[in-house]
C-alpha cells in the first residue's frame, strides 16, 4: 500500500523562484518533432548537426517516434534558434508541445491518396500499354494516340503522386546531401521526361507505364512504413494529462480561487473534493481520506491518508474532502519525475538501428554511381545519348529500392494482421523486431498476472439476505472491496438497493442507522469489533466485515482475492519450456506477490517496487546480457515499460502504459504474449529472408541493366515482380502454424 509514501522526486535543476514565481533561468530542454527523418542517416546527421550548434548541451534523436530531445542553455539558444538550425539542414521540426496531434492522420491520409491515384492511373496505362505490346498490326497513327493518352495521364499522377519522393529530395539537395528519394526522383523525371520526349517524336521506347508502376510500388512501401511509424507515440507527452488540471486553492484571508495546476507553487494550500484527483504533490493538513494510488502504485486496495501524511499528484481523495498544502508542484511532482524516467527511456530504444536503415544509408551513392557509370560507359562504347541515357535510366529504375523498402514493412503489416486476429493490437513500428530477440519475460502482477479487481471469494459462505445487507451499504462507496460485494450480490440475482442515511468513515467503513438507533456496519475489522474478538484473533488482512444491526447477530467475514488470470499459469509454463527466464515485479505487498508468484510458478519475484526501482532491475538484467520484454498494465509500469527491451500492456490497463508499450493485448487471458513472442520470431526470419531476395535481385538484374539487356519497362517489370515476391513472401505468415 506504502509503495510511494517515502519516494521523493529528484530535484532536475536550480529551483530558485523570482517574485513572480518562476523558475530562475537553468538548462532547458525541448522536445521537436522532425517531420522528414527517414533513416538512420538522417537521425545521426540531426544529432551532428545539433551537437555542433552553439549552447546545446545534450541531443537524443529517436527515429522510430521521429522526434529529437535537445538540453539547452536558454541565455545561449532557444527553440526558434534550434528549429531554424534544423532547418538549414534540411529538416523540417516544430515544438512538439504544439504539434497538432491530428497531423500524422492527415499525412498517413494525404500519402493514401497519392497511392490510391497512382495505383489507379498505372492499370490504366498498363491496359493501353499491352494493347500496344500485342497490337503488332497497329498503325503508328493509332500507337501515337495510345501514348499521347498514357502521357495525358501519367504527367499529372506523377507530378501529385511523386511529390513525397520530389520535396524529400529537394529539402536532402538543398541541404548539400543526399537520401534515398534523390535516385528515385531521378528515375522518375528522366524516364518520364524520356518518354514524353519519344512520344512528341513519334517512337516506340515510351514508358509511362514504367514511370507510374515505379511510384505506385514505391508508395507502397511508404505508406505501409509511414502508418506503422505513426502509431510509435510520445508516452511521456501523454502522461502529464493524467495531472487534475486546476485545484482550489485557499488564501490566507478565507477566500478561495481556482487555478490551473502549473500555476501552482509549494506553500499554498490546496482543497481537494471528494472524488477529485489530486493536483499536487503535498502533505494533509485539514481531513482523512481513502487514497486511489492504482495508477501511481498499481495497487487496487486504496491507502487511508491522515493528517500529515504525504499524497501525490494524479491520485484520486475518494471518501472524503482534504486540505494538501503542496510540497512540490508542476515539474517537480512525482507524476513528472515517472515522465522524465519514461522519456529517457523511451530515447534509449532510439538506439536500436533497423537493419534496412543501415542497408539504406549506402544505397543512394551507390545508385547513383552505378547510373553515372552506366551512362558514362555506353558513351566511351560509342552509344548515342538516348541509348545511353535509356540505360541509366533502367539501371536507376531496377536499382529503385521497393524490395529493400517492403521488406520489413510487407513482414510487419502481415504479422500486425495476424496477432490483430489473436487479440493484440501492436503499436510500435520496430517493436517485433525487438521482441524476436528477448530472452526474459518481466510481469507486473495486478491487472496483469492476475485480473485488476477484487472478487469475493467465499460467497457461498454468505446468505443472501447478508450479502444484500452489506451491498444495501456498499453501494455508497467507491471502494474496490464495496464495489466488489455489490456486484457478488447482483450477479446471485439480487437487486441491491442503496440503504438510506449511510456514513462513511474514511479508513474504517460505513454505517447505517435504522429506526431504533441500531448501527449496521460494513468495513475493517476493528470498525466491526471484530479484531478483539478471541474466535477472530487471526484476521485476514485482506478482508472486510459486516456486522447487522441486530446486536446478537455475529460479525460476517468478507474474504476477497485478486485471481490470476485463467491462463496465467499456462502461460508462464510455456513460456518458462521455450527457455525463457520469467520475472515478476510488482509494487504490491510482499504476502500478495509471494501467493501469485506461488500460484503462476514464478520462482523468482520482487515485491514493493517503486517505478525506478523497477527500471533499476531491468537495466542489471540488461547489464547482464539479458534482452528484456516487459508485460505491464499500471503507470507505475510505463517507465518500465519504456525502458525495456520489448513491451506489452492489457488493454485494460491505464492508457499511458498502452502508450508506452510496443503492444496491447486484449481480452481476459495471458496466451497473446506466447502468439506474440511466436510472431516475432518468425517475423524476423521473414524479414531477413526478404532482404536476401533484395540482394539476390540486385546482384542478378543490376549487370543486366549496365550490359543494355533490359529497358525501363522490363527494369518497372523487374522491380514490381520483386516486391510481389517480398509481399507475398511475407503473407505466409498469416496462416503459418507456430510454435514458441
């Protein structure tokens, strides 16, 4: 219960305050969204770059959420200076505190479009092509009219559906380097500008269909990266919406006024209703209350705070209003400090560098040398320029990296389809490739291992008309265990009517008078006189009481357990018989962790931990080689979450663990995280056997293309055929049968 009543967030800079209550000037930090970091290429140009600016201390790019972290001295720089910076290096960036949260939608949207546009003009330009392919008889007056048409529709599709590859190139020239989109935006405008050429003179070698095909496949590719890109969130972002907004807050002369929380500073006093979370950080001066710390601790039983105990910020006064005078506020709370642990975590996976991203970083010099090549050497042969121009331009085509792009994607959408059918939704972008490699599974317990809720465990034990009783006064309360009894009592058939002129003592339980001043009570043991009872000497901890009114009635017991989840224990055995090492930590209490662990057949557990006590586990098992996946469901978890290798989360945990995680698993059991660790590693196995056909393809079509054996049209061919086997490849997954 006590999991965070001792942890005091670390102080992060100067605190100082002026006389208008702001912070005196200290390191600052930033966080920016980089609209066009691609590859891995990119993300280490943006650190050189930044790292090289004037007042910037520490820079932290991740690729995946494509976002960089920047430490700065506000006297020397600032964001407008940092963004502007950015931006002479090609790279567009905006303060991600006023980002639209709808613009990724937008774009995800936009590139559909432009996929949908190409797809639909090159099956049109292909039909007329084939006419052309078969029409042997066809008159040159006819064929000109065919091309002219194709022309009048490829020009416009590829000026609207090339513009993604057109503006990444400009921006990567302007800059005065170069990314994949250059030889790709090359090929396009020479063969599409090649081919209106030959069709104004009234040839043959016309290649519209090459030119749109191109773009369609390579659209393909992009938008299936760029909408499992879009799903990698910011889980630190969204968890400061956790904190209450505005608090009441009392003034020395009686009055009172609301205010919004970051107006808030320590000193001030602070009354918090009942039912309303908590805006501070702070110390109870004035009432008692049952605390909800779930999402601080993750522990369902609620905590009875007294007068001069410590709460925190986010958690939930449920039975009674309280006065806080605050101890630290805004920045400085503990719900702040879980998000700068999660943030620094959540950089930390920025390292992981995908294995296309690396195989991307070569591919543009080496395209383009191979083109320069190609056209050079058909000239010293002796080839006019169109010959030699048409051959660079197939060699630029054939070379177009829609294999090298699928690759990973085409496995991901597959594998993301798959575990959808199976109940988990994934959320990362390179979270598979992570969990292929784990070798540890870490559970939370409660809401993880076990359900989340109470249930009432000896029921049979209780007639109906105590159990109705007890729910008559339990419906007035919002805590788990009174929540728990009215719904033991509504699913037995009984309708539960709230009792009239019930009061409830916080810590303690309800009562309720009837006409002859008799007292019903419904709550701990010692608020039923249970606990001096010699016959209940021994008194489960987790339980509740309720005594009746009537005097001569005896106390009845309440007895309630948090159950694992159906599966739980099959879950664990087969994770634990594909040779995996399995871990619980949980903030629970040391007597509950040990009876689930006991029950799940994990030996080894670890209870009462605090969020960075639990990333200082995960990063000594790191520290010993291990490759950790994390399956949590509370806020105390997302920094673990975070920082793990690879991470799950129920879906019926807080929202901001689901943000945290690489994936959300939905339903009552825990099979989904075996299907998942399955998928991944097939996943990976796919991913590298489509990067062999990607080299295969190259090394086999790139000498023809040099040698003249192939045009544009076979190269679009080639290139299509190429992706098809990759996708196909990757299909198989969604039927094949596996195994952990």
């Amino acid at each position: 219960m006590a999991l965070a009543v001792d942890y005091a967030p670390e102080q992060t800079g100067p605190q100082n305050t002026n006389a208008a209550g702001k912070a005196d000037a200290g390191p600052q930090r930033a966080i920016l969204a980089i609209e066009n970091m691609n590859c891995g290429g990119c993300m280490r140009k943006i650190e050189r770059v930044l790292e090289e600016a004037q007042g910037i201390s520490t820079v932290r790019a991740n690729l995946s959420a494509k976002r960089v972290t920047v430490q700065f001295d506000p006297k020397a720089t600032g964001t407008e200076t940092i963004i502007k910076t950015l931006a002479d290096a090609g790279y567009r960036a905006a303060d991600l505190a006023y980002t639209d949260n709808d613009a990724q939608k937008r774009a995800d949207r936009d590139l559909l479009r432009r996929l949908a546009i190409a797809g639909f003009a090159a099956a049109n330009i292909m039909l007329m092509s084939v006419s052309v392919w078969a029409g042997s008889d066809m008159s040159p007056e006819v064929r000109s009219l065919f091309h002219w048409l194709s022309a009048l529709i490829a020009l416009p599709t590829i000026a609207y559906s090339g513009q993604p590859f057109f503006r990444s190139a400009i921006t990567a020239l302007k800059a005065w380097r170069l990314n994949m989109d250059v030889p790709i935006s090359l090929a396009l405008l020479l063969a599409t500008g090649m081919s209106l050429v030959q069709t104004i003179r009234g040839t043959e070698q016309v290649y519209f269909d090459a030119s749109v095909s191109l773009v369609f496949f390579l659209l393909i590719g992009r938008y299936l990266d760029q909408s499992l890109r879009s799903r990698a969130k910011g889980a630190a972002q969204n968890l400061l919406g956790m904190k209450s907004g505005w608090a009441t807050v009392l003034n020395d002369d009686g009055t009172s006024e609301r205010l919004p929380a970051r107006a808030l500073m320590p000193g001030m006093r602070v009354l918090v209703a009942t039912g309303e979370r908590i805006a501070v950080d702070g110390r109870i001066v004035t009432g008692t209350t049952d605390v909800d710390e779930q999402l601080i601790t993750g522990e369902t039983v609620p905590r009875t705070a007294h007068i001069g105990d410590t709460v925190y910020a986010g958690t939930v006064a449920l039975t009674s209003p309280i006065e806080v005078e605050a101890t630290a506020a805004d920045n400085d709370t503990l719900l702040s400090e879980i998000a700068r642990l999660m943030e620094t975590a959540e950089q930390n996976k920025g390292s992981y560098v995908r294995l296309a991203d690396k195989a991307a970083a070569l591919y543009a010099p080496v395209v383009h040398a191979l083109g320069l090549a190609t056209f050079l050497g058909w000239l010293v042969l002796g080839a006019g320029w169109e010959t030699a121009l048409t051959t660079a331009i197939s060699v630029l085509i054939i070379t177009c990296p829609c294999a090298l792009a699928l690759a990973v994607p085409a496995v991901q959408v597959a594998a993301t389809s798959r575990l959808f059918g199976r109940g988990v939704i994934m959320t990362s972008s390179d979270g598979l490739e992570r969990l292929s490699e784990i070798d540890t599974v870490v559970f939370d317990k409660t809401g993880t291992l076990t359900r989340g809720e109470p249930n009432l465990t000896n029921g049979n034990e209780i007639s109906d008309a105590t159990l109705l009783e007890a729910a008559s006064l339990a419906a007035h309360s919002r805590h788990p265990y009174a929540q728990a009894v009215v719904r033991a009592a509504k699913d037995r058939g009984l309708a539960v009517t709230p009792a009239e002129n019930v009061e409830e003592t916080p810590g303690a339980g309800l009562s309720c008078k009837d006409g002859n001043g008799s007292e019903a009570r419904l709550g701990s043991p010692s608020w039923c006189s249970v606990a001096a009872t010699q016959d209940h000497a021994n008194v489960n901890e987790a339980s509740m009481w309720y005594r009746p009114a009537d005097a001569e009635s005896t106390p009845v017991a309440f007895h309630f357990t948090d159950a694992l989840r159906d599966d739980a224990a099959q879950t664990i055995a087969a994770i634990k018989s594909a040779g995996l090492n399995v871990i619980l930590l949980s903030g629970d209490r040391r007597a509950a962790v040990e009876a689930a662990a006991k029950a799940a057949g994990i030996d080894d557990w670890h209870a009462e931990q605090r969020p960075n006590e639990k990333i200082d586990q995960l990063k000594k098992l790191e520290a010993q080689g291990h490759r950790v996946l994390m399956v949590g469901d509370g806020l105390n978890d997302a920094p673990a979450l975070a920082t793990a290798h690879a991470s799950l989360s129920p879906s019926s945990g807080a929202e901001v663990s689901q943000i945290a995680s690489d994936g959300i698993i939905q339903g009552p059991y825990l099979a989904p995280v075996t299907e998942t660790i399955s998928v991944a590693r097939r996943s990976r196995r796919m991913s590298l056997q489509n990067f062999g056909v990607a080299a295969a393809y190259n090394a086999i079509c790139i000498p023809l293309a040099m040698a003249g054996f192939v045009t544009p049209l076979i190269a679009a061919i080639a290139m299509s055929a190429s992706s098809i086997i990759v996708t196909s490849n990757a299909m198989r997954l969604t039927t094949a049968k596996l195994s952990l």
